[in-house]
C-alpha cells in the first residue's frame, strides 16, 4: 500500500493507506483522533471538519494520499494545554452544544469563518454556517458564541 505523509496538530504524521482511503479516516482510524465525527455518507453535515493548510475543509470529501505533504489540525490541537481556544471557551460560554456530536465540526467551521472574515454580523455567520448541520437545532446559541469568540479573536 502507498504511504502518505502530512503534519497533524504540529506532529509528523505518516502511515500506508489504500487509495480510497478519506482523510477522515486516516485521522480517526490510523491517527486515533476520533474528535472528528463523521454524521453522514453525503458531504452535508460537516461535523468532519479539519483545518487543511490554514482552511476549513470537510475531510470526509478529502483523500488521505493527496494531502501528503499537508498541514492539519483537528479539534485535538486547538486547545494549548488547558487554555481553551477562543472559539472553544465561547462555545461552552454561550452553550453552545447540546448532544456535542456535530460540536468539533462546528468549532473548526467557525474558526475558519471568523478568520476569512474577521468583521462578521449575525446574518453572515448564519450564511457561512449552512454547511454544517446541528440536528439538535442549537443554532442560536452557536451563532452567539461565534460572534464573541470573533470579538475575542480580535485581540
Ligand atoms: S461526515 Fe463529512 S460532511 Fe458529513
Ligand atoms: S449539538 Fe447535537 S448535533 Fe449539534
């Protein structure tokens, strides 16, 4: 099997994966970075989101052989230690989970689309958030807690 290479959460990572072989996977499986849920078989939910070089990125739609060389974080490599990151402490701040499934997926969408657009109002995160779904319908509280952790992030 071909071997595939990349950086995850600061650490060198490499591992013999099969050409269909998802970076969800590889993460979950190989890795044991099973903070990256997989919701659905369709690309919609989200709840998989990574960072791939610097971009939010849903890494159930990624395979594992076309990233090596890449860089990536999961909601494992946010927090610094017991420092939460902003995004993290606004989303236990605002209560912003319920069952906590779709939550990693959600806290990596947001942080990518507060530094894409760092003057966010309610209705763009709201637009920015449709690819990721919260089946228990949090919402509310989500785009509160995005909407601080943008002003935290800030400074
Ligand atoms: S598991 Fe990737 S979008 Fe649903
Ligand atoms: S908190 Fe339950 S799916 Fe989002």
């Amino acid at each position: 099997m071909p071997s595939v290479s990349m950086t995850v959460n600061d650490k060198q990572v490499s591992g013999e994966v099969e050409g269909r072989t998802l970076l969800v996977q590889f993460l979950r499986e190989h890795l044991g970075l099973t903070g990256t849920h997989v919701g659905c078989d369709t690309s919609q939910c989200g709840a998989c989101t990574v960072h791939v070089n610097g971009r939010a990125m849903k890494s159930c739609s990624l395979l594992a052989l076309h990233l090596d060389g890449a860089d990536v974080q999961t909601i494992e490599g946010l927090a610094d230690g017991d420092t939460l990151h902003p995004m993290q402490e606004a989303f236990r701040e605002h209560h912003a989970l319920q069952c906590g499934f779709c939550t990693p997926g959600m806290v990596m969408s947001a942080i990518g689309i507060v530094n894409d657009n760092p003057d966010l109002d309610e209705k763009t995160i709201r637009h920015q958030l449709e690819g990721n779904i919260c089946r228990c319908t949090g919402y509310h509280n989500i785009v509160e807690a995005i909407g601080a952790a943008a002003e935290d992030m800030k400074g």
